[in-house]
C-alpha cells in the first residue's frame, strides 16, 4: 500500500482495490472477497424479525412440513436479487430511479405509496423484532427496549457516512451472529433431520392456517425493499466502465448472490427446524416470540433461550439499519426527496409505537407485517423483469429467455398466492382447504 492509499478511508480502498481486481486477467479468492458487501447487506432482510414470528408459528403448528416453502422462496428471492444487482452494475441507476424515469407519473407515485407502506411493515416487523429480544434479555420495559433499539440502530446508520465499507463490515458480522447462535441451537434441539429433509423437497399443505403461515413466510423471506435496495448497493462501489468489467462484476455478483441467500435460506430452516424440534410434539400452540423464550427455558436450558435472543437482537438492529436505508433509497428515487437520517429513523419507529401503544401483541404484528409485504412484492419484481428484459436498457445484459421466463413465473407465484390469501381473509371458501 502507498502512502497517497494509506491516507484514503477504507472504502476508497476498497473501490481502487476491485478496479485493479476488474483489470486483472482473473480475480483470485482474495481479492474476491473485495466484492462480497451488497449481498450481505441485502441478506439481512431475509432472516429479519418477521421471519422469527412465521418461522416459529410454522415449525410449532405444522412441524417440517414448511420447509420446502422456504426453499422455494429462496430460489425466488436469489433470482430478483440476481436481477437487482445486474439492473444496477449496468445502468449506473437504482431500481426507484428507472422506474421514475421510464414510467408515467400517476404509475409513479402509486408505486411509490405502495412501496413506502412496505417499507414501513419492514421496519416494523424489524424494530420490533429487536426490542423484543432486548427487553426480554435485559428485563426491560418493552417500551424502553425499542428506544434504546432506536439509539443503537441510528449510530449504526451513522457509519454510512465513512463510506460503504464500514457498515457492509457491521451488517456482515451481524449477520454471522444470527448464523452462530442457530447453529449452536440446532446442537441443542432434538432434530428429525429424515422427517427434516422430506420437508424441504415435497410440497405439502394441510389446511388453510397452513396456507397463511406459508405466504407469511413468503413475504417474510422475498423482500421488496431488499429488491429496490440491492440495485444501490452495487452503484459507485465498483467502477466497471467497460463491457468486460461489467460482465465480470455481474458474475462476480451472482456468485456473492447465491452464496449470502443460501446461508440466509439455511438460517431460515434452522429457524423452523429448531421451533419443530422444541415445541412441536409438545407444545404446538406456541405461537409468540415472549411465549417461544420462556418455554425453552425449562426445556433446552437457560443457554438455548438466550441465544434465540441474541440472535434476534442481532437480527433487529441489523435489519433495521438496512430497512432505513432502503428507505432513504426508495423516496429518493421516486420522488428526488432525501429526508435526514434521524427524520427517516424517527418515521419509521413510530408506527411500531403505536402498535405496543394500541397493545396490539408484537408476535401477531411481525406477522401480519409480513402478509403486507407479500401484497407488496408484485411491485418491485414486476419491475425488475421489466426492466432487465428491455434491451435499450440492458444492451448485451439483456434476460435470456430462460432467465425472463423464470422472472415472470416468480411473480405469478406470488400473485398466485396473494389471490388465494384474500380469498381466504374475505371467508371466501379454497377448493381442498378447510380452517
């Protein structure tokens, strides 16, 4: 390193770094490790606070047989990542900002209503997800665990302003203690990991709860926020201003892509494989994350209960921070407003007070947050295929037919799913399910 680079903050750094790795004839696993940020940071939204509440409403009622719903959702969510990341390496421009720019302003403006709403269920199920796991680690009044989840997450937000390095930095170890905890869980818990893996590969749903808890898990695992905010993340971070370089960044992107939604999708299971494993059999009627951490106490021990804490602080925090920026992100795009941090911070908890304000319990909360979000994703996914099977926007980038067949099956899954549950929340009666 020379003295001029020594002077330079860690993300201008690391920028120069993946320049020379670009120019490179090929990109070694050091210096692959450069561009591993975006998909991480964008991981986080896939084990967040809502997928706590349906993952352990699911392993508990209907024990493995959700699995391969996760897995499904996974495979889904690795596809619009995928897309996300390519639509922003190659345009230079975030998923809100093509969308402002190709689209008529009524279309606009309600897509940006639609994704604003989904960006407050996600801080919701998030912030709330973290103060739960505070106030019930540190006896706390849950009203004093969220502020101080406020404090800790905007000084988290804070190292944005280093650069993009620091907080991929954050997030990634974060990341790595939601990781830990559950893999230490899964020593602890009874696992049928047979009756385990016919789950993840054969799709079954027993009732209409089932199918609920299923699009719950769903909208907790294929984020629309995550999908606008990956196409960010990859601007400015790594300068490809040659076809060959963008070509080498986008594989080098759906490599971190599939590595990061794997691990998350394996953390995923290991939520419902642990909830399967310690309530199932015993208690099926554990449905809330306060309920969750006081049974497995007696059952598993006092180390159990407190790593399911940890992790959920660790999943809180994190989200959280991502959720605020994804935020920031969507109305700048849409509307080329950018709010101040603490303002942004300060909006996005306040319905979350509201909700422990009306005592609403928190568990059905980040559920429901989570069924929002489902009637959200059409939005973003529908976009991202759009815009990524236009050739006077993606040039030689351009979907193959493959790839654009399979985006638009993803968003029929989706919408499929979607008009099932409100036939379901109006009473409406589904062929082959009963309540």
């Amino acid at each position: 390193m020379t003295s001029a680079q020594a002077q330079l903050g860690m993300s201008e750094r690391t920028t120069l770094a993946i320049g020379e790795a670009l120019a490179a004839r090929s990109v070694g696993w050091r210096a692959r490790l450069l561009f591993v940020g975006p998909a991480v940071v964008a991981s986080i939204a896939y084990m967040d606070p809502g997928n706590f509440a349906t993952n352990l409403q699911a392993g508990a009622r209907y024990g493995y047989s959700l699995l391969w719903v996760v897995v499904a959702a996974n495979l889904i969510a690795m596809l619009f990542q995928a897309l996300s990341a390519k639509l922003g390496i190659v345009t230079q421009r975030n998923l809100a900002e093509l969308v402002s720019a190709q689209f008529a302003r009524p279309v606009v403006l309600a897509m940006w209503g639609i994704s604003e709403i989904a960006a407050m269920a996600t801080d919701l199920a998030e912030f709330l997800g973290g103060a739960i796991g505070l106030s019930l680690l540190l006896h706390l009044p849950l009203m004093l665990g969220m502020v101080i989840t406020g404090i800790v997450t905007y000084g988290i937000l804070l190292a944005e302003k280093r650069g993009f390095r620091p907080l991929e930095l954050i997030i990634g170890a974060l990341v790595a203690t939601i990781a830990l905890s559950y893999l230490m869980e899964l020593l602890i818990v009874p696992v049928g990991w047979a009756a385990a893996a016919r789950g993840a590969i054969v799709p079954q749903l027993s009732d209409a709860g089932a199918l609920t808890v299923a699009v719950g898990i769903l909208g907790a695992t294929v984020m629309p926020h995550a999908i606008f905010l990956h196409s960010g993340l990859v601007q400015g971070r790594a300068p490809a201003r040659t076809e060959g370089a963008r070509r080498k960044l986008v594989k080098l992107s759906n490599l971190e892509v599939v590595t990061a939604l794997s691990a998350a999708g394996l953390i995923n299971m290991a939520m419902i494989v642990m909830a399967s494993g310690a309530f199932h059999a015993g208690h099926p009627e554990v449905a809330e994350i306060e309920t969750a951490y006081r049974a497995l106490t007696p059952m598993l021990g006092a180390g159990a209960a407190v790593l399911f804490l940890v992790s959920l602080m660790a999943s809180g925090v994190s989200s959280s921070v991502v959720g605020t920026l994804a935020g920031q992100m969507i109305m700048q795009g849409f509307v080329g407003t950018r709010l101040p941090l603490w303002l942004r911070r300060a909006a996005t908890m306040l319905p979350a007070f509201v909700v422990v304000g009306c005592g609403v319990s928190a568990t059905q909360a980040l559920v429901y947050s989570q069924v929002v979000l489902s009637f959200a994703l059409p939005v973003p996914m529908i976009a991202v295929a759009i815009f990524t099977c236009r050739r006077d926007i993606m040039g030689s980038f351009v979907n193959s037919r493959l790839v654009a067949a399979s985006a638009v099956a993803g968003a029929a899954v989706i919408l499929a799913l979607n008009a099932v549950l409100l036939l379901q929340t109006f009473g409406l009666a589904i062929p082959g399910f009963t309540r």
